[in-house]
C-alpha cells in the first residue's frame, strides 16, 4: 500500500519506518527541506530521532502536493495546531475516499474539537481514526514491545488499519469508542504536567500516585460526559497512555512540568525544548469543556492557572489535593 505519513517528528517518523518494514511502499512529509533531504540521503532524523537509523527505503519529501497524492493510506501526525490547516492544504491533491489516521493528541483550542471531528469536517467522506496508546516513539525504534489502539466508528475500517501498522512487537488493538481514545489522548498530556511539577518539586511517590490516578478519573469523568465509555479510559488509550506519559523521561509533558516545578518559566522551557508539548496547549480546551460539562476537574484547573501564570507551580502543589472536601472514591474530583 502507499501511505503518506504528515510530520517529521519523533512519532511521526517512527510510525512512517514502523510501516516501511511492513514493506508499504512510506512517503514522509517533512516542513524542513533539510529534514527531507537528511531522511531520503543520510536514512536518519537526527533532530527528533537521533541514534536511530532509519529505514533505507523511506523516502521523505517537502512537498505537500506530492505527498497527498501518493496516499492510498494517510497518517497525519503534525502538532494539533496546524492539523486543520494541513488538512486544508492536503485536500486539493487527496484522493477519494481514502482513511485518514490521526497520530495527534490534542483537542483544537477554539472550536474544542478532537482531531477526527476536525478530519471529518474538513474532509468528507473519509473514514477517519486514531491510532493512540501508550507509544513512546525511541522505545518503539528500540525494538521493544508496544501495544497500541486503532479507534474508528466501523470496525471494518478499524480491522483493515490495524492489518497495515501491526508488526513484530508492535501488538494493534481496535476500539470503536474514539471519544473516550482521543479524549484520554489529550487529557493525560495535561495530568504529565502535573506529575511532571511533584517530580520537580521532589513532594514524593505517594504525591504523584495521588495525582495520576485522580487524573485519571478527571479525563474518566469528562470522556464519559462527552459520550465516551468508561472501560475504554481503564485501557491503553486511558490508563496506558497516562501511566506511560506520567512516568516516562522521554515524555515531553512531563519534561515541560518538571522544569517547572524547579522554578523555570514556560517560556524558557519550550524555547529550549524546540518541540511541542501538546498538554500546554490543550489544557486551555480542556478547562472550557469541563465549564461546559459543568465538571470540577480539580487538577485540570489547577495545571490552566499554572500554565497561564496565575499562580506558581509550588503554590499549585501546596493545595492541589486539598481543593475541596474528600468524597466517595468512585466521584469526580
């Protein structure tokens, strides 16, 4: 098959060589001329990748025009920022009725929506999915094993995805529940930060437990309100996934909260991490659905006035697990 994947990031390019050893015949479209270049001549993407040899026979181009057109299959796994625009640009040169599989995490930050309601309405009538889990690209280009979860409405089309990207270690779920996939997707970046300041804070294990599974319930609560299962956020779409970007030191999220919690400012953080931290940007989403839904989400709220620089992450910590009486375990909040 001829897939295209969008994004030349770490994931990106790692699902784009995961797929070229399944002998599909992988276009990757990268921004940066030189990324492109380095990719098709050097077979590496030393920027997000670096120590990773790449597969010989991925061929990568800056051309947006050339890289639609060769999809039979395509994979979009640019920053939610630009996912809109990018499928805006892609649809002139896509063909008909062609799956489009989004890798990106995240909720749109004005319209609130997840990115296959974005794929669905810039671009109708293709079947649209998620692949999502607890998938940290360098582990996955170390050869170790990984499970992760192709979420679309038809099964059939879900079943077809899932025969693509599966190999070797890389064991594929299908799940048909996509808003409670790509809302624990978009979520758990967000309580990352927040496990992310108790590691910098050094506040402890029993802190960072507290934290992850009361997350966990928050992204629970809000899936399941949006119209999401709650067996589905118990999985690798909703406690795979968090555990993985809570724990990890690859995690971005994570990364972009310790540093807060030592006493860095956003700024300085992502300036020197030259990548994008998608729970930065979702959490302002995030704190307008739980308005919406009429939901506490204590620690979701708590990460916004961090983020937009209301009140420090020490002070963040001081009453993060304190905001309101205790109830049953079972309640949000």
């Amino acid at each position: 098959m001829r897939i295209t994947v969008l994004g030349a990031g770490s994931w990106g390019t790692t699902v784009a060589s995961v797929l070229t050893r399944r002998d599909h015949e992988s276009l990757i479209w990268a921004r940066n001329r030189a990324t492109a270049d380095e990719i098709n001549n050097e077979h590496s993407n030393n920027r997000y990748l670096a120590g990773f040899p790449l597969p010989e026979r991925l061929r990568a181009t800056s051309n947006l025009a050339e890289a639609a057109a060769h999809a039979e299959l395509l994979v979009v796994g640019v920053p939610t920022g630009v996912f809109r625009t990018t499928l805006e640009e892609v649809r002139p040169d896509l063909h008909p009725w062609i799956p489009v599989v989004s890798l990106s995490k995240g909720l749109e930050r004005n319209s609130l929506l997840r990115m296959t309601e974005i794929i669905k309405e810039v671009l109708p009538g293709h079947p649209a999915a998620a692949l999502t889990g607890p998938n940290l690209a360098k582990e996955i280009m170390a050869g170790m094993a990984a499970a992760t979860v192709i979420a679309t409405e038809d099964l059939t089309v879900a079943t077809e995805i899932q025969r693509v990207f599966r190999r070797g270690l890389l064991r594929v779920y299908t799940n048909h529940d996509v808003i409670g996939c790509e809302v624990g997707g978009a979520l758990k970046n967000v309580v990352a930060i927040a496990t992310g300041i108790a590691q910098g804070l050094g506040v402890g294990d029993n802190t960072r437990a507290g934290v992850i599974s009361r997350g966990l319930a928050e992204l629970t609560t809000l899936a399941v309100a949006m119209g999401g299962e709650p067996a589905t956020l118990a999985g690798l779409a909703g406690m795979g996934d968090l555990v993985a970007t809570c724990i990890s030191p690859h995690s971005r999220n994570r990364h972009v909260g310790e540093q807060l919690g030592k006493g860095r400012s956003l700024d300085d953080i992502l300036a020197e991490m030259g990548q994008v931290a998608e729970g930065v940007k979702t959490v302002h989403a995030a704190v307008q659905l739980a308005d919406r839904h009429q939901l506490a989400m204590p620690i979701t709220r708590t990460i916004h006035r961090v983020i937009v620089g209301e009140i420090t992450a020490l002070r963040a910590y001081d009453g993060l697990l304190r905001t309101h009486p205790a109830g049953h375990e079972s309640e949000p909040g």
